[in-house]
C-alpha cells in the first residue's frame, strides 16, 4: 500500500477533476433533459420528432462512441472554420473538460427526458386546472405547481442518472482528460502495480457513487414529507 | 325568453362544445344576474360541468357567445385573465397543491397575481381560513386534512382573489356522507353574503334553500329552469321528473 | 467542413464486420451473466444473513464502479500478480475477449439480479398466500408461482440491461479488440473524418439494439399472454 500513499496526491486532483466534470454534467442533464421532456410533451410534430430522434440514438449509441464524435467532431468542425480565417492554424479543438462534459450530459439527458417526461405526466392534470383558474400565467403554472411536484417524482430514476454520470466519467482519459483512471494509467507505468491502482480507481468511484446513494435517500424523504399523513 | 337584460352577469348564447364527435354542449342559452344562485342538475354526462368548465375557460366552447361581467370569452389571453380573476372555482377533487400547506395554498395567487407582499397575504389566507372555520390547520399540509376540510381550504383559496363569482364542480360528491354538511355550511354562508354562484350538485336540500333558479341539464342541452319551488313541484319536462323521481326516492 | 455521404458507404461493411465480435461478446457474457444473476437473486432474498450480505455487497460494489475500471482491473490489473501468471488460467486471463466475457459477465450478473429481485419483490403478496392456502411448498410456490410472474415483471428492464450490455462492448476497443467501435476507432485514425465513421459505427449499434427491442416485446408478449384481456 506504500506504492498508493506516493500516488494519493495525483489520485486526489484526479477525484477533482471528476467532480468538476460532474457537477457541470448534471446542469447540462438537467437542461437537455427539461428541453426534452417538454419537446416530446408538445404539440408540434417537430420538435416530438427531434427529441424522439435524440433520445433513440443517444440511448442506443456507446458511451464511449457519442464521447469520440463529440471530441473528434467538434475538433474537426472548428478546425476547419479556423482554418478558413487562418490559413496556417493546424488543430483546434474544445478542451477535453469541457468536451467530455458536454458529451456525458448529452447521453445521460436522453435518460433524463424520459424520466422527466413521466414525471410531467404523473402530476395531476387538476393541479394545472386549479392553477389556472386562480390566475395563475403558464409560466407561474410550471414553476410553482408542476416543477415542485414532479421532482418527487422524478427523483429516483435521477438518482440512477447521477450515478450514470459519475460512472461515464471513467471515459474522459481516452480523450485527454486527467482524472483518476489516467492517474492509474501512469501510476502503472512507473510501478507495474496496475491492479492496486486499478483498485483505488474502484475505491473512489464506490465513494462517490455511495455518497450519490445516500443524499438521494435523505432528498427522497424530503421530497415526501408533505405526503405523510397526521393520522 | 326575451328580457335578456345586458346587466347580467354571466350570458350564454347558444353556447356549443364538441370533444370529438361528442357533442357536449348543444346550443346553450342562460343568463346570470349578479347575486344569484344557480344550482345546476342532471345526470352524468349530461354537459354540466362542461358548461362551467367553460365559463373560466378551462373548457374553450366551439360555438355561441360567452359573456362574463361585460368581457367576452375569446382567444385573447387577456380577456381569459381577466375573466379568470373574475371568476373562483371549485372542483370536485378538491386539486390543493399538496407541496404547499393549506395557508400557503391560499397565498400562493395572491402572491403570483395580485403581486400582494407575503405578510399581508398570509393575513388574507388567515383571515379567509376563519371564514371556512379552519384557522387552526394553517400549516398542515392537505394530505393531513380530511376531505371536508380539504374542500373547505379549496374555498377559501378561490376566495382568496376576490372573485364575483363562485363556480363549483360536484364539490361534495368526492367527500364521505359524514364530510359533506360541512362544506355545504361554508357554501350557504357564502350565498347569503350575496355571491354570485354557479353549484354543480345533486344536493337538493341545498338546491332547495339556496338556489334561486334550479337547472337541470341532459344531453347537452338545458331542458328546464325554475325557481326551485316550481322545479320540485311543477316539473313540466318529463325527463326533469324522471331525474328527479330518481333522485329524490334515495 | 465537408460531410462525405460517401464515406459511410464505404466505411459500413467494414464496421459491420467488427459487428460479428460485437455479438459474441454480447451473447456470451449475457448468458454467462444471467446463470450467475440467478444465484445471486437466490442468495440475496434467501433471507439467510451469510448468503445475503455478500450478494448484497457483490452487487453494490459492481454496480457502483464503472464497467470500464472492472475491465481494466481483470486485464491489466490480475498480470500484476505472479501466481496467476504461473496458473493454467493463465492461457484464458491474457486473452482480452475472455477478460472481457469475465468483465462483462460479472457486471451484468450484478445488475439482472438487482432486477430479477424487483421483479421478485412485485409479486403480489396475496398470492403467496394463495400458494401456502393451497398447501404448496415453499420452492413449489416459487418455481409455479412467483417466478414466471416477476419474469414477465422483470423483462422491460431486462431489455434495457441488455441494451446496456451492448453499449458496454464497445469498451473492448480500449483493449485492443477490434469491434465495431475498435475498427471504427482505426479507419478513423486513418482518415480523420470522425462524423462519418463515428456515425456508421452508431448506426450498426442502433440496428443492434432495435433487434434486441423486437426481441424483448415479443418476450413480453409471449409472458403476458394471460394479462391481456
């Protein structure tokens, strides 16, 4: 375990970094999956399609291949639109933080739109009713009545996503991001121990993904403490 | 037929409603005038609750003129504000938001609508809680009141904008017998400080001492409308006396 | 930019013959998985505290780490010891497919158990009673009684996992197997036109995944025969 101690402060920023790219993730989920939900709630043809479209191929698509196309792609885009200013530019490309985000968020969105569509749907249609017969706009309607309610609904399916997104994160060093399983890579590199530091990689995911488990229990209690009946 | 007078309150004109090939509403004529207290009757499906669904326009009617205090229901949202201001209702479900505490449901359009700061609107609630006798369960939540006083709470939160006129859907048929007097208390005492109500009920004893025109609905279409001592008594549709023989042997 | 229609064209029989890789890795770790999820589901509502905790703690800890790092730990990790070079295992444990089979295996046994015990837990009370009443035995009452029911309960999410297996293969590419995203990930290399290679990988992989939803609804349609009216 000595080998580990030399290491802990790399694993350490590595952990960092995988927060980072979680926490900017789970805004993006939240984005995708609400623009989404409301999409394939509508009434137009258009934008049904679209989201249907989106959450068809991201959910059937690997990880690691929507990761790539991101990357790659953005990379190739912007290089040649830079390429037309500059002429003498050779690669451009979105720093793998950000590109790695933006792609976790947008395969875990896809999930999030389902279950942020049910949960529109499981909020009763009668609320919206009484909203509207107290005068209550379109907008107030969603941010005061259905939002509050639908979370509690939505909650343990998001529960699972968040644990989607930390878990997708061990993708990002195949394109260039230093989190904990390129920490592991060097590491092994130089002490030829790459199950132990395989193993602290296990470790932290387990710590978070428990620490993810368990605030979704305390929110879930939260969530339902209105329901809790006096008698 | 032929005095409509333009002070009423609410005016229907051959009002039509379709849900799909259905056809809800054929044809309806009624007139309102301010203070009065109509009791609408009939059986399921009959195109009650369809009618004053449409009144705050949660419902939109295909055909005919919808006329609420001199503003005519049309596609202009403004016009829908207005109206709705205008115009509580009360559903048979009762709908409280069951995140918000009773208080908080009262507070909650005053607040959002009339932009009325929050100690003041909590003051509103409060004061609209003791109107509906139920001061004391403020801060419970709905899911920890009992349906009489879910639906009392109900009231007191469409009270709480000040409307001119009370719509209620079938307010007591989701409430146990024993719930039911106790919501019926609250609306009667609203009708005598002279509020202009529409009451979808089979209530006949509240039709009979509160209503001053009784309406009974089938198929779409109103078939009679009288003073509720002529409608109990002097029935002319036979399809009124039909409901009525139903209604009343039970 | 130039998006060559062309390309995918061109690059899609390639890719599809990653795709024959793709299907064992997947049949075979999904077989291998579900044997083993039943023993798990079994030791984990046995109710006994010896059988249950480690199921319990099996299926948090793969269910709780990345499918990639499980990959990792099995193919590069067991080299690191010297008893398991010296072992006639050996000759499976340095291959990458069977690494993976492992990988994948154990990973999906975790997850199907989890479902097929949800799945067991949806069974309405009333008819065990109903078994008991009747004077079934315990495992009579499960066999008749409470396992065809959660299979049919079980069967949606089921899909899902194997939808989520599929995805999961394409991690062999970091391993140096060619699949579809590994032969993808190598003509890409030599063109540099990731839109459309990338792309034709993705659509091999949806063509997968609506045969395994045909395959599932059929299932389900079979094991419900008696729901619908």
């Amino acid at each position: 375990m000595g080998v580990v101690v030399e290491w802990l402060n790399a694993f350490l920023w590595g952990a960092l970094v995988i927060l980072g790219v979680f926490f900017v993730a789970l805004v993006l989920t939240v984005v995708w999956g609400l623009i989404g939900a409301t999409a394939k709630l509508s009434n137009s043809t258009v934008a049904r399609g679209i989201a249907n479209a989106y959450t068809t191929a991201l959910r059937g698509t690997p990880e690691l291949l929507v990761l790539l196309i991101v990357y790659f792609g953005s990379a190739v885009t912007l290089t040649s639109l830079a390429k037309f200013v500059d002429p003498s530019v050779k690669f451009v490309h979105i720093p793998p933080f950000w590109a790695g985000s933006f792609a976790i968020s947008l395969i875990v969105g896809a999930y999030a739109t389902e279950t942020f569509r049910g949960a529109f749907l499981g909020v009763d249609r009668g609320q919206i009713e009484a909203a509207r017969s107290l005068g209550l706009s379109p907008f107030q309607t969603l941010f005061y009545v259905r939002l509050p309610q639908m979370w509690r609904l939505a909650l343990p399916a998001f529960g699972n996503h968040m644990n989607s997104l930390i878990k997708d994160t061990a993708l990002l060093s195949v394109i260039g991001v230093e989190e904990i399983m390129y920490t592991a890579d060097r590491a092994t590199t130089i002490t030829n121990k790459p199950f132990t530091m395989y193993l602290v990689v296990a470790i932290i995911y387990l710590a978070f993904v428990s620490v993810i488990i368990k605030t979704v229990a305390l929110l879930e209690i939260h969530a339902n403490r209105y329901l809790a009946r006096a008698r | 037929m032929a005095d409509k007078t333009s002070a009423a309150m609410i005016q229907l004109d051959r009002v039509t409603k379709s849900f799909g090939s259905f056809q809800a509403l054929k044809g309806v004529d009624l007139a309102i005038e301010r203070g009065q207290k109509v009791v609408v009757c009939g059986p399921s499906g009959s195109g009650k609750s369809t009618m004053i669904r449409c009144i705050n326009r949660l419902e939109e009617h295909d055909g005919g003129r919808i006329v609420v205090n001199g503003i005519e229901l049309t596609t202009s949202v403004k016009d829908i504000d207005a109206v709705r201001r205008e115009v509580g209702m009360v559903f048979q479900q009762f709908n409280l938001f069951p995140h918000l505490t009773a208080a908080e449901n009262l507070m909650l359009a005053p607040r959002l609508v009339r932009k009325i700061p929050r100690k003041e609107a909590r003051e509103l609630a409060m004061h609209y809680l003791e109107r509906v006798h139920i001061p004391e369960q403020a801060d419970k939540y709905p899911a920890q009141l009992s349906g009489g006083q879910q639906q009392r709470v109900a009231i007191a939160r469409s009270l709480c904008m000040k409307p001119e006129i009370m719509l209620f859907d079938e307010p007591t048929s989701a409430l146990d017998p024993e719930m039911i007097k106790e919501v019926l208390d609250v609306m009667v005492e609203l009708a005598r400080d002279g509020m202009t109500m529409i009451v979808v009920t089979h209530e006949m004893g509240f039709a009979r001492s509160v209503a001053d025109v009784v309406v009974f609905m089938d198929n779409g279409e109103i078939v009679e409308q009288a003073p509720p001592q002529d409608f109990f008594h002097q029935a002319r549709s036979e399809r009124t006396k039909a409901f009525l023989s139903r209604i009343l042997t039970h | 930019m130039n998006f060559e229609i062309s390309l995918i064209w061109e690059s899609l029989p390639k890719i599809a013959e990653g795709a024959e890789l793709t299907v064992r890795l997947h049949l075979l770790s999904l077989v291998f998985g579900t044997v083993l999820a039943l023993g798990l589901v079994l030791m984990r509502i046995s109710g006994i505290a010896i059988l249950s905790w480690p199921a319990f703690a099996y299926i948090y800890v793969f269910r709780g780490t990345p499918l990639l790092v499980q990959v990792f730990l099995i193919y590069y990790g067991l080299a690191q010891f010297e008893f398991i070079r010296a072992s006639p295992l050996w000759i499976i444990l340095r291959e990458p497919f069977w690494c993976a089979i492992i990988a994948f295996s154990l990973n999906v046994a975790a997850y199907t158990a989890e479902i097929l015990r949800g799945g067991i837990q949806g069974v309405d009370q009333g008819l065990h009673e109903a078994g008991r009443a009747l004077g079934l035995s315990t495992s009579q009452r499960f066999i008749h009684v409470t396992a065809p029911i959660a299979i049919r309960l079980s069967l949606p999410a089921y899909g899902n996992e194997m939808i989520s297996l599929m995805k999961g293969t394409a991690l062999v590419s970091l391993i140096t197997m060619y699949d579809i995203t590994g032969v993808a990930r190598t003509i890409m290399a030599r063109t540099f036109a990731p839109y459309e290679i990338f792309i034709s990988a993705a659509i091999v992989y949806l063509g997968l995944t609506w045969l395994i939803q045909r395959a599932i609804a059929h299932a389900e349609r079979r094991f419900s025969r008696y729901v619908r009216a």
